[in-house]
C-alpha cells in the first residue's frame, strides 16, 4: 500500500500544481492566488497527517470523511479551470472566506488526530456494538432482503414527495434508504466476513438487473443524488476492498498505462459530458415534478437532453435557472452538477457572508437550533419533556432560517449551507473552539465503526451500506451543530432498528 500511497501524492500533486499555475497565468489577482495556496497547503496537510497506509489501515471510515472534505479544496481550481473561470467564480469576499476554510480544515485535522488517542484507550461504543452483533457477518439472502426493505422505503418517500433527495421531513423511513446499497454488499463479502474465501460471484445479473431498477427510479423520480448514491456508494466499497484486501492491485491500479489513459478520458468525456448534460437536465425538468407522472419526468428529460440546441441555451443561462427559488442565492459554481457536489466554494462564501451580514451569533438561528435539538426526540417524548411543540412549524433547514433573518427569504427552500458559515452564525467566531470538541467527539465515534480482527479490518454490513454517507460527511448541508445532533440521536437510533432489522432477517435466512 505504501507504493500505492506515495505515487497517488505524487499524481494529486502535479495534477494540482498544473491547475494552480493555469489560474495564476489566466486570472492572476491577489485573490485568485489565496485560494489557490490554500488548495495546496490543504493538500500538503491532508497528505501529512491523513493519507498514510497506517492511517488508512486503521481509521478507514474517518480516512473516507476527511477525504471527501479535502475534494473540497482540492477540486475547485480544477474544474473552475476546466469552465474557463478563476478560483473566486462568483465569491462575494474570497480572501474571508478562504482563511476561513483553512482553518476550518486545520482543526478538523487536529481533531482527528487528537481522536485517535481516545479511540485506542476507550472503545466502550465499538464494544457495545459488539455485543448487539453490529459486527455479525450476515447471509447474501438477508443482503436482498435488505435491499427490499430500502426499496419498499424508497417507493414510499417517491409516492409522498419529500424534497429534493426524498428526505427531508422523512423521518424514520429515511433511516432505511441506506439499505439499497446492501445487495452489493454480496459482491464485497470480505470487507465484513473474515472466515469468507473467495469465489467467483453468481449473482452479478441480479445485481445489474438490480442496478437498473434503482437507475429507474432514480430518473423517473427526477432525482440526481439518487444517481450519485448508486454510483458512489458501489465504487467506495470497491476502492476499500483495493485498499484493505487487495492491495496486490493496487500497483497495476496506479500504473498508467495507453489502454488506462484512453479509458480515463473516455470516463471524463462521458462524466463533463453526456452525464452533466443529464443532470443538467434533471435540474431544469424537476420544477414540474409535481405536475408530471414519473413516465413523463423521464420522457422529458431524455427529450431535453437530445434536443442540442435547448442544452446550449441551458448552458448559457444557467445562473438563472439553477436560481429559481430566490434570485439572492445562487449555488451554481461549476458547470459540472456532479463535481458541484464536492467543491462548491460558492456555497460556503455565500454563507459567510449572509453570516457576517447582520448580529453575530444570529439571534433567530440560535432559536431555531434549540428547537430542533428540543423536537429531534420522537413526538410523545417532545410533548411530555416540553410540551406541545408542532414540527412542521421548524421544518426547514437551517441555511433557510439565516437567509430569512437576512433578506427574508422564504423559508421551507431546504437550501444547505457551508459549516463555517453556520458555525459563525450559530456560536460566533468562537466557532473553531466549538467544532474542535465537536469534531474530536465526532472522529472518536467514527472509529468505533470497524473492528480488527486477526489484523484484518472489518468493515460490517451496516457501516459498509453507509460508505457514501461518510464520504460526504462534511460537505455542504446543515452545518455542525446539526452534524452533532445526529451524531448522539439520528445515528444511534438508525443503528438499532438496523441492527434490528439484521437480527430478524437472519433467523428467517439464516
């Protein structure tokens, strides 16, 4: 793994280096050259303190988190550059905001690297978890079952129209969708099976037929992050089975050849290509979701995709059209839908600065956030503790409630936010101090989530299904405090009625 390590650094390196110099050359202003230093001074801390084989070997759940905030910063000067566009695309105050991230990511690593000492000397949640069997290997027939009961949670979250990603306001049955992905499961055995010997797997049909029913549905409910779960939530558990069992391919992984390269640009072609043409549209088509059955949401956007000339007229106006919802928030920072997911730095300036734009901490967000942390505990317990509270009246997002307190947005847009924008408006510039404890707490609990075994790591069914969601742990979304809540209330109580649902499956499979 070593091998593999070093020349990943040395490609994500040059790969950056070669970005960085082309935003200088074309855009070079004092700005532009701040976000480019702090993209490679996150890079250089990330490879230092995270991306190492012991590291990787030992905390791979908090290794795939960490490694999906680092995309933030390290994809921004690549694929503005691909749109033609500096670094600071679009930022109200880039230098501010820049800072900011550093020492957002400079603590996270802290952190995590404080965490690690915890993490050895109290494993008192990776031992409870033993013992409700959260590390029992379980059958591939409790594997489909599984992804059954996500698919029948799905179908249930399409048929009542829950928000963007079917889940907001979804409450227990959003706890499920994770199931999906269980049936690939059967396809990765040793990750989470130490006694499993290898065999050629007989099951890949049903796993393509399967795949495609979830791909329908994705479409058909017009929804891009179903797509991206699918896609990402296969190949993580592919990359941490390279990474922690088949590290004799990691070589030839990395190993470049004529036939890898010309298959790499095909990839990027297709992915920048026909793939963002989809989403594109996905995005356009979604505003009559409510209006179209879901034969017409896919007909009619498989029609605006081929109609070429609609498409480049998308392209061209995209600011307005990814701004339908209020013409003071625009979140459209690369041209690519799917790579906005990982480096949206527009996101995370304008939260900034709507933070910074009135009282610091923000009177109304501190309100909604203790009454969120009031009502995340089921309805009779909210009754009996604090009375009467009625959730739909604070069922929306917490960047809803800044931009509310700001400009009056409209509220109920479930618009997400940047977490140092939020940390700002929520704890003051005291902030850091906040999310240090926090983060600490937070990597202490992700390292419970994988045991070793005979120096093998097991990654459990559970964990395994959730890979992508670890992944985006700290992308754009409700901020930390929110991060914290499910952390000590979400997160346990999903993971009893899972490993519930596994104790029942198995005795009836086996």
């Amino acid at each position: 793994m070593d091998f593999f390590v070093k020349r990943v650094k040395y490609v994500l390196r040059i790969i950056l280096l070669i970005a960085i110099a082309f935003q200088i050359v074309l855009f070079g202003n004092i700005e532009v050259i701040c976000g480019c230093v702090v993209s490679f001074l996150s890079l250089e801390a990330f490879n230092y303190t995270v991306f190492k084989s012991n590291i990787i070997g030992n905390h791979p759940v908090t290794f795939l988190a960490i490694t999906g905030l680092e995309c933030f910063t390290y994809f921004a000067p690549i694929f503005t550059l691909i749109d033609g566009n500096p670094i600071t695309y679009k930022m109200e105050n880039p230098n501010s905001t820049f800072m900011w991230q550093l020492i957002y990511i400079c603590v996270t690593l802290i952190a995590f690297r404080i965490s690690i000492k915890f993490t050895s000397k109290y494993p008192f949640i990776r031992n409870c978890l033993y013992r409700i069997g959260y590390f029992q290997p379980v059958s591939n027939k409790t594997l489909w079952f599984m992804g059954l009961c996500g698919l029948v949670a799905k179908v249930y979250l399409l048929t009542n129209q829950y928000g963007d990603d079917v889940t907001q306001g979804a409450g227990t049955v959003s706890i499920f969708l994770p199931f999906l992905m269980a049936p690939y499961c059967t396809m990765f055995r040793e990750l989470f099976d130490s006694n499993y010997k290898y065999k050629e797997s007989n099951n890949k049909t049903f796993i393509i037929l399967y795949t495609v029913v979830l791909l329908g549905m994705a479409i058909a409910s017009n929804s891009r992050n179903s797509i991206v779960t699918i896609i990402m939530g296969f190949f993580l558990m592919y990359f941490m089975k390279l990474l922690l069992h088949d590290t004799s391919q990691l070589k030839r992984f990395v190993c470049i050849t004529k036939k890898k390269f010309i298959t790499i640009l095909i990839i990027f072609f297709v992915v920048t290509g026909p793939i963002s043409d989809f989403a594109m549209a996905m995005v356009v088509v979604r505003s009559a979701r409510s209006d179209l059955s879901a034969f017409q949401l896919m007909k009619e956007t498989v029609d605006l995709v081929m109609d070429r000339e609609s498409m480049d007229r998308i392209k061209t106006t995209m600011n307005k059209i990814e701004n339908i919802s209020n013409t003071d928030w625009d979140e459209t920072y690369v041209a690519n839908l799917f790579a906005a997911r990982l480096c949206n730095y527009l996101v995370a300036d304008k939260t900034i600065y709507y933070a910074e734009k009135g009282d610091i901490p923000n009177k109304q967000l501190m309100e909604y956030s203790i009454m969120r942390i009031k009502t995340i505990f089921p309805q009779p317990i909210v009754n009996f503790l604090f009375g009467h509270i009625d959730k739909s009246e604070i069922n929306y997002s917490p960047m809803d409630c800044l931009l509310a307190s700001r400009i009056g947005h409209n509220r109920q847009s479930y618009f997400v936010g940047g977490d140092v924008g939020l940390g700002i408006a929520t704890f003051g510039y005291a902030f850091p101090i906040f999310q240090l404890f926090m983060y600490i707490l937070l990597f202490s609990f992700l390292d419970q989530y994988v045991i070793r075994k005979n120096d093998i790591v097991i990654i459990p069914v559970i964990t395994l299904i959730s890979l992508y969601g670890f992944f985006y742990t700290f992308m754009a979304g409700n901020g930390i405090l929110f991060r914290f809540i499910s952390l000590f209330w979400a997160v346990p109580f999903g993971i009893l009625l899972k490993v519930l649902l596994l104790k029942f499956t198995s005795k009836i499979f086996g």
